[in-house]
C-alpha cells in the first residue's frame, strides 16, 4: 500500500489590499476505504478559523473569512496518504444497462448524475457515442470505449482553457487538461444515461510517463451495477487504482473546486499554485502553475478559483 507525501499551496497576490475573503476549500481528502489519511497540516494566511462540514456529496469542505486589508492569501495544505486499493482493479464486465436501469431507479440522488449538460452541441455528442452504445454491452465495456474516444482525438494542453472554458469549446478545439476531459466523459456517458461524477485529486504514479502527474488532477467515477462507483482517469485512459487521491466528488467542477472563493475591493489578482508529490522511494514531482486572473478595476467583488490540471 503506497503512502504518498503532498503538499499543495495555493497563493493569491493582490497589487493593492482587499478585505472580506470569503473561501470555500476541499483539500480534506473524501473519506473512503480506498484511502487513509495518515497527518494532515493546514496552514492559512492570519490563521483565520476554519468551519468544517461534510455537503451533499459527502466531501469534507471547510469555509474561511479573511477579513482583515491583505494582499496575499496563501492556503498551504500537507497531507501524508497511504492508498489501500489494489494495484489493478477486477472490473466487472457483466453487468449492462438493464441492472443499471434499476440501480438508477432505486437510489433516487443518481438520477442526477445522469443529466447531461445542456450544450449546444447535443448532436454532436450523440454522435461520438453511437458506435460503441450498445446496450447489449456491460456497462464497464462502453465507459471504456468513451475513455479511449477522449484519449486518442483529444490533445493534452495547457494554458488553453481555465475554469469557465464549456464543453461545447473543448469539443471545438480537442484539447485542454483534465478538468476539460472529465467535462467531457461526464457529458458522453451522461447522454447514454450512465450515472457518472466528476473527481478532484492528485495524481501520483512516480515516474510512469502519466499525464497531470504532481498537479491537481481530475477523473470521473461510473456506477457499475454489482460493483459500485468506479475510477476512470480519461486523461490516461486508465481505470484509478491506488496511484490517485481523491479530494472531492460531484456534478461537475464547480462542486469539487479545491479552493474557491469572492473578496471585496478593485484589486488585480495573480494566482499561482504549488504541488509536490514525494514518493517512499525518495523521489519528489513538482508542478507549479502560475495563472494572470486580471479584472476591470472598478469591479468591487472577484471571485478566485484554481483549475485542475
């Protein structure tokens, strides 16, 4: 069972102080038994008190108010995890639509983890899936296949999109980062009405070539009937195992981003984010993202929010 070192710092700049920073942040990891949170050390600028509740979806989410004049907010979060599922999963490859109609049925929150967005390009989307939905096939069978679709006509690329790009742009220029990929799966398995969530993490994998390693990362979990929610990263085309950790579930990203938040005042805004994943063999993966959020000057709140990479 592999532990995993990660420290992830968030830092927000201001050219001149603003007041009142109201933050939301999940970057307590979701409680389950494919992981355990071994030390967990959570340090924010002022020291403010943080209020902590578990929402709808069962993610562990904390609220903060920075009230005092500040031009920098750093929210700096070290977690020591150690991942119990297993190295490589037994999908269950028997299991089709019929059982998933009546899991949907009876469990009535699914129903709406199976409403696809409403995106202009509909037809589009029904097209990309209809060679490979068949419902004479399992359910894991056709997730795969949507993956795969996304891995080989999508190109992984940053700085193109950020937390307001829609899926009807990715669909226009293939390409983005895992958030974007995640939207995307969501809005192709949602249309042949497989229920499915959206997963904020880290990806941790040490040195296997895996694309948005070190970074926050996003996947999506599909519910298979007999085997329940399941990992599936279509920015690498894998089915999850124990090289991710989950922080958050939900809808889409807006339910799952690691740290969002509004503040008063007419201040430019620069944002950079930290993440390093240090491994048991001594090795450490560092990413850092460095994000220009410029506004009009006469705006009075912002909001501050991070995409995954």
């Amino acid at each position: 069972m592999p532990v995993f070192k990660i420290q992830h710092v968030t830092k927000y700049e201001y050219d001149e102080p603003v007041r009142e920073s109201v933050n939301e942040i999940r970057i307590l990891p979701y409680q389950c038994p494919e992981q355990e949170v071994l030390q967990q050390t959570l340090h924010i600028t002022a020291q403010p008190s943080v209020n902590t509740f578990v929402d709808y979806w069962g993610n562990s989410t904390g609220t903060f108010n920075l009230l005092s004049p500040h031009r920098e907010l750093v929210i700096d979060n070290k977690l020591i995890v150690r991942t119990t599922a297993p190295p490589a999963l037994e999908l269950n490859y028997e299991s089709g639509f019929a059982e998933l109609k009546k899991d949907i049925n009876g469990y009535l929150r699914m129903l709406e983890l199976t409403k696809p967005e409403g995106i202009e390009a509909k037809k589009k989307i029904k097209d990309i899936v209809r060679p490979f939905y068949k419902p004479s096939k399992s359910v894991a069978a056709v997730a795969e296949e949507a993956s795969r679709y996304i891995f080989e006509n999508f190109h992984y690329i940053k700085g193109i999109t950020n937390v307001e790009t829609t899926v009807d742009e990715i669909l226009e220029h293939q390409s983005g980062v895992c958030q974007d990929f995640a939207h995307v799966l969501l809005q192709m398995l949602r249309t042949m009405n497989i229920p499915c969530r959206y997963v904020s993490g880290y990806i941790c994998p040490n040195k296997n070539g895996m694309r948005g390693v070190g970074a926050t990362h996003a996947w999506v979990e599909v519910w298979i009937p007999k085997q329940g929610w399941t990992g599936l990263d279509p920015t690498n085309n894998v089915w999850v195992t124990n090289t991710h950790v989950k922080l958050a579930v939900g809808r889409n990203f807006n339910d799952c981003s690691p740290i969002k938040g509004t503040f008063k005042g007419t201040a430019e805004q620069k944002l950079s984010v930290y993440v390093s994943v240090g491994y048991e063999d001594g090795n450490i993966f560092e990413d850092v993202n460095n994000v220009n959020q410029r506004y009009r000057k006469e705006a009075a709140i912002r909001q501050q929010q991070q995409q995954q990479q």
